[in-house]
C-alpha cells in the first residue's frame, strides 16, 4: 500500500477484542510494508555493522604495509557507504509510509464506525475522547507500527554481529555473544513500571483533553452563564495532573535510558580490557582489536531500537485500547441483551446482511407510538416535551439510542434497521434542533449528496436565506462579492443562530431525500420569517414526505396533517385549526397555555356548554329572564371595576 493509494477501498473489520489484538491486526494487514521495511532496515543495519570490519582490515593493512589489502578495504569501505545510504534511505521511506497507512486505517475505520452510529456515537462515548482516538491515538498507534519493522531489523543486526564476531574472533567475541543479551533484556524488569505510568499519563491526558474539547464546544454557554473562570481553573488542574504524570514517566525512561547507556559501556570497557591483554600476549592482531571494538561501538545505535520499541508499545498500548473500545460500538443489540448501540426490534436485521440496497418509498410509519406519515404529506407532528421530540425524530431516522426493544420504525412496509446503512441514510434524512455547519465556503457545504433535483438557489430562496447571502457577499474577500464563495468560519460561529438554521435547512433541502425529517427547525428565527420558510418548505417539497417537529402554530397551520403526541404514543390527528377547537392538551402545548390557564379555559368550556343546553331546554320567557339575569350582572361587575378604579 503506498501513501498515493490512500484511502483504503475497505480498512478491513478490525480485531477489537483488545489493544493487543487490535495493534497485532494492524500489523498483519501492513505485513508487506513491514517485509519491505524489515529488507532496507537488514541493508542499513548490516551496512553499519560491516563498517568495523573494513576498518580493522585496514588497521592490519597499515601495519603489514600491504597496500593492496589497504585498496580491498577503501572499495569495501566504499561499497558499505552506499548501502548504509541507500537503506537508511529507504527504511525511512518505508517506515514513514507504514505509519501513514496505519493512521490512514484507523481513521478511516473511526469515520466508518461514526457514521454507522450517527449520533449515538456521541451518547456513548465523549465528544473529546473521540477527538482524542481521532488525533493523538492514532499517531501513537502509526508510532508502533513504524518502529515496529526497524526494531526487528536491529535485533537481527544484532545476532548477525554477534554470530559474526565469534566467528571472526572467538576470545571476544565470546564475550560479546554473552553480553549483548544482557544488555538487550536488563531494562525488562523496569518496563512494567515505565508502562504503567505511561498509562496513568495517558489516562490523565486523555481526560484533559476530553475536558479541553468539551470546553470549548460550550464556550458560548459559559460565557453566557459566567463559568468561563470555572472551567479554566478545572483545565489548569487537569493539566497540571498530565505534567505531573509526565513528569513521573520521564523519570522511568530516563532511567532506562541511563541503563542502556551504562551497561554497554561497561560492555565496551571490558572488550578493550581482555583484548589488549590478548594483543600484548599475540593472541590477536592489532587490526582484530580494532574491529571487536568498533563493532561493539556501534552495537550501541541497534540497541536504541529497543528503548524506542518499549516506549512505543507502552504508549500505544492504551491508544490501541481506546480505539477498540470506540470501534467495538454496535448499532444492535446482541443475542445476550447487553446495549451495544441502537436497537434491533423484532423486524431488524443485521445491517450487513440486508438484501435490499435501493431505498424504499410509501408511508412513515412507527409502530412504538403510531405516527404515520403519509407518503407524498406535509406532516407536522406535535410532542409535549420537546426531549421526546428529539427522540423520536432519531426513531424515525433509525438513529435510536437506546436498546428498548421497540420495533423498528417502518419506510413502505419495510424495516429501516433491515436496510443497508447507506439505503437507509438515503431513504430518511434526520435534522437535529442544532445542525452544525462545517468550516469551508458555502458552495462546499451545499455541495451534498442529493438527487440532483434541487438547486442550491432554490433550496436558499425556500429557507429565506436573502439575508444570509448579502451578509456573506458583504464579507467576501476574494469572492468578488460572490456570497457562495465566502468562507464560512468552523460551525458557523460568524452567523447568527436563525442563519445558522436556515442554511442548514436550505442544505437538507439540496439533499432532496425520500423522506426528511426536521427538529425544530425554524426555532430561532423571528415569526415573519417563519412565515415564509414554511410556505417556502411546502412549496418545494410538496409531492415529498416530510415530517416536521414543532409547536409553531405558523408551521402547523401550513401542514396537511397534524399528529399530537402524547406521552409517547398518538393521542390525535387532524389539521391545526380543528385540534385547537377541540383538543384543549393540543391546544395547551400550542398557545402555552399555564396549567391555570388550561383549568380556567376549561371550565369556561363546561360553563358555555351548560348553558347552551340550559337556554336550548329552557321556555322562551325563562331565556329572556336568563338574559336579563346576565346583563344584570355584567352592569354591577362594571360598577365594581368602575368603583375600584
């Protein structure tokens, strides 16, 4: 796999029963990037290991002036400078290349699984510790699949040295054969402790992160509410938790460090000791000396490899760990019961298995709380709690959050949770109360996935987005005044928030799905412009499903249908004008009425009833008295009021 190749056509399903598992199945898809890796590494490795030997050659050479052996060793020389090049070279190609395609793997399989779980994701697991899996994680993860094939190439360095010294010299190179071990697995008994406080750093950084991500996403909350101080000062504590943490690991590789520095030296120390005894008794030559020596030298950078290696797979190992925790999220419910993600109702199927790949059309309906949708309607639905309004709304999407053992939500007869995921987010589009807009210009963000049947223009004209456009043509730099190429800020943050709205609805609009389901969607804008995105909205989708949350009495007049619900399941269905006339709960959510409120306008309905039936029993001359009685009391209840004031 080259960087050039990138994305992946299918990142594979990943072993995510544990970290360990996880980074081994990274490894084993790169398994031809680690051979190749492995290959240049063995060149680079043996190219510095052969050095010690051209030079004690040449050493002997000298000293036999021997003129010819001093050429062999300079072309030899020669030759080991190419190779040590050439594979230095390439092992960092390839290694760097390893590392980009693993965090290439992984985020693309953090993406898939994010939009396999819609906004469960973030009902499951945090909003930072996602980013962190995302960004920091990853790099980590691609850090011990890099070192990985260069670890191995120096330890077969290492055991092609040492074979080779005790074949070329065996006195010392004895001594080296039973060294290099000791060096190599002397910081075994340290890499417990240095790996724990590793995790405890990571742990501690992940949690920083976590609330530093959080933090920002709320700012303009805290703002509002005046806890910017309080947040700041629990991100200075956590920070601080993270430097001390860190602190604490350092100290661990620190001493490591010392170690793999302290023993080889001893090492060498030894190596000269012995060898010069062996030189001064002529049981070696000058130019051995010089090469055991040199090639115990150099032993000193293969060794590295293996401090890089543990300090990779302690990082990495949490990082590992954490990703497979996020890629282990379902979206249905095991044989066991255990909640993994969103629902499997009766009718649902796994969602790999679904014979059906082509949306389907006909009628919304959802069996838990009997909300129909006509096929082709305007259909306003009506909910107490605007809580369970977002709840449902996800329902009717198939983006359900919890294991509730509710059957799925039906599109034509046919199950969504039983389509491919990809059939099913065609099919019904889901607009939460709160869209985020994504940073780039406008004609990026309408630049969606769609039927092609809907311009942007006119998707802006239904939204009533005049207003927007000439903000943004007003603040185009470069456009040329052209409010499509205006660069909109992450989330939208330089428009207001009914802007922010409308352009999010004029972007679902665009994507002109079968079904489009929306969230309040016009709960931030002033009543005159409600007016004209609901007509605008009915206009262009009309011969289209749509299912609109909200209590806008503007919005529900414009509906073909009005659904009331009530405590989950239908209590009512009509058009707005006759459930205000004669459903008094309907009516309470709609004008806002107090619960006073409610029992006085209900009474006065008891009262006017009554009354009705009393004149229709009563004789004409018992009306009229009844009429007087009451103009009677109307004229002394204006007295008082006059009195009074």
């Amino acid at each position: 796999m080259q960087i050039r190749d990138l994305p992946y056509t299918d990142p594979g399903e990943p072993d995510v029963r544990s970290g360990p598992r996880f980074l081994y199945w990274l490894g084993r898809n790169q398994l031809a990037g680690q051979l190749k890796a492995l290959g240049w590494g063995l060149l680079h490795q043996c190219g510095i290991a052969g050095l010690p030997l051209t030079v004690g050659l040449a050493v002997q050479a000298a000293v036999d002036r021997s003129g010819n052996r001093l050429a062999m060793a300079a072309a030899l020389n020669v030759l080991l400078g190419v190779a040590i090049a050439l594979g230095e070279v390439m092992l960092h190609r390839t290694a760097v290349t390893n590392w980009i395609t693993a965090a290439a793997r992984v985020q693309q399989l953090l993406a898939r699984k994010a939009a396999d779980l819609g906004s469960v994701l973030t009902r499951r697991v945090a909003a930072g510790e996602v980013v962190a899996v995302s960004t920091g994680d990853v790099e980590k993860i691609g850090w011990f699949v890099e070192a990985l094939s260069r670890f191995v190439a120096a330890a077969a360095a290492l055991v092609i040295i040492c074979v080779g010294l005790v074949v070329y010299q065996p006195a010392l190179g004895s001594v080296v054969a039973i060294g290099v071990p000791i060096l190599a697995l002397a910081v075994l008994p340290l890499l417990p402790r240095a790996t724990q406080r590793a995790d405890v750093q990571r742990e501690k950084a992940g949690r920083a992160t976590e609330l530093a991500s959080d933090t920002v996403a709320g700012l303009r909350v805290l703002r509002g509410i005046g806890g910017e101080e309080l947040f700041l000062g629990r991100y200075r504590e956590a920070s601080q938790e993270v430097r001390r943490a860190a602190v604490r690991s350092a100290r661990m590789w620190s001493l490591i460090s010392a170690v793999q520095v302290l023993l080889p030296g001893l090492l060498l120390i030894t190596v000269v000791l012995y060898g010069a005894r062996l030189a001064l008794d002529g049981r070696i030559a000058v130019g051995e000396l010089v090469t055991v020596y040199s090639a115990v030298t150099l032993m000193l950078y293969p060794l590295q490899h293996f401090e890089e290696i543990a300090m990779a797979y302690s990082f990495s190992r949490p990082s590992a760990k954490r990703a497979a925790r996020v890629l282990a999220l379902q979206r249905v419910t095991d044989p066991a019961g255990t909640d993994t993600g969103v629902p499997s109702g009766p009718r649902a199927e796994p969602l790999s298995d679904a014979p059906l790949t082509e949306p389907p059309t006909g009628d919304l309906y959802d069996p838990a709380s009997g909300l129909l949708a006509p096929e082709g309607r305007l259909t306003a639905v009506v909910c107490g709690d605007p809580d369970a309004a977002g709840r449902l709304a996800d329902r009717l999407g198939g983006h359900a959050p919890e294991s509730d053992g509710l059957p799925s939500v039906l599109l034509g007869g046919v199950a969504l949770d039983g389509l491919a995921l990809a059939c099913a987010r065609t099919a019904v589009l889901v607009q939460d109360k709160d869209p985020v807009l994504l940073s780039g210009t406008l004609r990026a963000l309408l630049d969606v996935p769609s039927s092609g049947q809907v311009e942007a223009a006119a998707a802006l004209r239904a939204a009533h987005c005049d207003d927007v456009l000439d903000a943004l043509a007003q603040a185009s730099v470069d456009g040329g005044g052209d409010p499509m190429a205006t660069r909109i800020t992450e989330r939208g943050r330089s428009l207001s928030g009914g802007q922010r709205q409308r352009l999010a609805l004029a972007r679902s609009l665009v994507a002109d799905p079968e079904v489009l389901v929306l969230d309040e969607p016009t709960s931030a804008v002033d009543s005159h412009t409600e007016a004209r995105v609901a007509d605008g909205v009915k206009r262009l989708r009309a011969g289209r499903t749509t299912v609109v949350f909200t209590s806008s009495p503007l919005l529900l007049d414009v509906a073909e249908r009005v659904v009331f619900v009530h405590e989950g399941e239908v209590a009512s269905v009509g058009v707005h004008r006759e459930l205000v006339r004669t459903d008094a709960r309907y009516r309470a959510v709609v004008t806002r009425e107090t619960d006073e409120t409610h029992e006085t306008h209900e009474t006065d309905m008891t009262t006017d009833r009554t009354r009705d039936r009393t004149n229709e029993t009563a004789k004409p001359d018992e009306r009229c008295q009844t009429d007087e009685g009451e103009t009677k009391a109307v004229s002394r209840a204006m007295e008082k009021v006059e009195e009074s004031a």
